[in-house]
C-alpha cells in the first residue's frame, strides 16, 4: 500500500502528506518513535499546506500519541474535535478509544524488535 501511494505522492503533492502520515503511524509500530514523530510532523505541516483538513487532524492525532505526555493528550483532544468538525465519525470514535488503551511502554523507543 505505501509503494502505490509513494507513486501517487510523486504525481499529486498531496499525496505526500498521506505518505507521510502511513510511514509515520508504521514507525510508531516498530517502535521508531522519533522517526514516527518526524514523519507525522511532516504530514501535518504538508497537509496545512494543501488545506487537507482531515489528514492535518489525524496527523495531530496521531503525533500527540506518540508523544505520549500531557501536551500529547492535548494534541489528541484537539485533534479529535478538528475531525468531529469535519465530519469523521469513524476516525473520532476509534481515535476516543486510545484513552482506554493502556499507555505504551517507552523503554522500547527507537530500538529496531526482531521479526
């Protein structure tokens, strides 16, 4: 899926911020929390810039979680009312349910895990 939407994002500049923000939220997965949190950075400013809306939101989202820390949880909040505003009902509801996960163990930051 990254390899389509990098061919797209070569073609349309929008397409990077969704690029941006999929490499990101796969950072955070492997546990490259600063490589995630540059690249959701980078997606949120890109789509600023394009008036993307909903993808600047879930970037903000998205970078808040990352963070992990009491300006993260703002940046959640603030997010999730900036996709309620846009109508993205679904990403709202799964994006309210984090607060019910447990916090991630950060001792793992940035340390590559063996597949």
């Amino acid at each position: 899926a990254l390899g389509v939407l990098r061919r797209f994002a070569l073609q349309s500049p929008q397409g990077w911020a969704d690029l941006c923000l999929l490499q990101g939220r796969a950072a955070w997965l492997q546990g490259s929390m600063k490589r995630a949190a540059l690249l959701l950075a980078s997606s949120q400013r890109l789509a600023r810039r394009h008036h993307m809306r909903p993808t600047s939101a879930l970037a903000q989202c998205w970078l808040g979680r990352v963070r992990a820390d009491p300006a993260g949880q703002q940046m959640i909040r603030e997010g999730i009312e900036k996709l309620r505003q846009c109508g993205a009902r679904w990403d709202v509801d799964a994006i309210s349910s984090w607060a019910l996960s447990p916090p991630q163990d950060d001792s793992r930051a940035d340390t590559k895990q063996p597949r």
